[in-house]
C-alpha cells in the first residue's frame, strides 16, 4: 500500500510541475479529456491512459519496437505483460513506454498511454480500462520504449504477452521496427549504421508509392548485443529525407 501511495503522489508531483511523462506518469502537455475514459493515472499509479485532443503531428513516426506483434482480443478480461530481455546496463534502469492510437476519430481525439517500470520488472496492462471501452484492437495500436529522456531517446524493444499465456518463452531474434509518414512517399530503404555493413549497403523495403500513415515493418535481424543505430530513408519529390534511430539488441 505504501509503495503504491508513493508511486502515484509522484506521479501527481509530475503533473503538478510540468515534468514531461518521461520523469513521472502523465504528460501535462496533452489535453486530455474528461470522462471515464480520458487521459489520466490508472492501476497502481505508474500508468496514465486514455484519450485526449491531438493539435499537431509529425512527418515522421514510430508505430512500434517489439519482438512480437501486438496481439490482445478485447472480449476477454485480458491483461497484458510487457517486459524487456537482459541486457547490459545498470540495475536501476528505468524503461518508459508509449502506447498510441493509429486512427483518430472524427473530432481529432486520439488514445494514449505513457508508462514505466524497473528493468527486469514488467508493467500490467489492462485491456479492460481503455482499450476495450474505445474498440481499439491491436491492429490499431503503436507501442515502444526508450531508456533516457523523450529528447536523447535509446530505444528499448518490449515483449508483450498475456498474463494468462501457459508458456511465457518470448522469442528475441528479430526486433520489428514498425514506421510510418503523415505524407505520402514513394519508396522505403533502410540500412545498419556500423555493425558489419557498409555506408551502400540500404534494403529497400517498398518499391511502390505509400500513402500516407500506411505503416512498414522492418525486421532487424539479430546481432551483437548492445546500442546499434538504423538508418531509414524514403523517396520523396526527388530527394532522399533520412531518419536515424538508436535501439538496444539484447
């Protein structure tokens, strides 16, 4: 009861300061909305979910960093599992996650959820409490995390599973990058940063024109543990905009 009465006066610090969800659980930057469902502290105290009015986007944007597909059926009182291999790094590791609508609805209201939890902890995710209440299935959800702050982000991949599923092995040899544009572009590559490839050495991973928001999926093979930087570019009215991401292999 302690524990959970600090976490979530913390998180209440945090909004009250404007810290950014990245130092506490809610990002007073957003205009959430009232209502069962709005943009607010849920669970234990380390979550804050809901819906809230969307003013501006970007160019460009991450769907998801995970090992597997997002994968929940909103008829069951389901809970997910979210949780990150070992790696590397020190003990006191904070993972912050982001959740998202891929679809607004006609008033320009979006979902979302910013999280944390301790690295070799796991964050519980009630399907219940938003996403099922909103009808927002797993094909309509964006998830990833980062160590750092939101501004110097390195990318952490989530595994996410069912609290109830009988054998918990989670598969970590491939990472599912997922992205997409708020414009239209005409083709997709990407390419390693280091590792053993060369500066030429780009994949292309769509050969025809995209629309916009219309997600691609890179998969990142694995490789020698650590930070490893992804290069992704796309065709656009003739020149080459490229955008740069920084993610730990386990």
């Amino acid at each position: 009861m302690t524990k959970i009465l600090m976490i979530t006066c913390f998180c209440m610090l945090s909004m009250a300061t404007g810290i950014k969800s990245q130092e506490g659980c809610c990002d007073p930057q957003l205009d959430a909305l009232s209502g069962s469902t709005g943009y607010a502290i849920r669970g234990s105290g380390n979550r804050c979910e809901g819906i809230y009015k969307r003013n501006t986007g970007s160019h460009f944007e991450i769907v998801s960093i995970l090992f597997q597909k997002l994968n929940y059926d909103l008829a069951n009182e389901t809970i997910l599992k979210v949780s990150t291999p070992e790696y590397d790094s020190t003990s006191n590791d904070t993972i912050h996650i982001r959740a998202y609508s891929l679809r607004e609805n006609p008033n320009n209201y979006y979902y979302r959820m910013d999280g944390y939890f301790v690295r070799d902890d796991i964050l519980l995710w009630p399907v219940g409490d938003v996403l099922e209440p909103l009808e927002l299935s797993d094909k309509m959800i964006g998830l990833f995390g980062w160590l750092g702050t939101y501004e110097d982000r390195l990318y952490i991949p989530l595994s996410v599973q069912q609290q109830s599923d009988s054998d918990p092995t989670a598969d970590f040899s491939k990472i599912l990058l997922k992205v997409r544009w708020s414009v239209g572009v005409e083709q997709v590559k990407w390419k390693i940063i280091g590792d053993d490839q060369q500066e030429n050495d780009w994949m292309v991973i769509a050969e025809s024109s995209l629309p916009p928001l219309r997600p691609v999926t890179i998969g990142i093979p694995s490789g020698p543990s650590g930070p490893v930087k992804i290069k992704v570019a796309v065709l656009r009215n003739g020149s080459w905009p490229s955008k740069t991401i920084e993610l730990m292999r386990p």
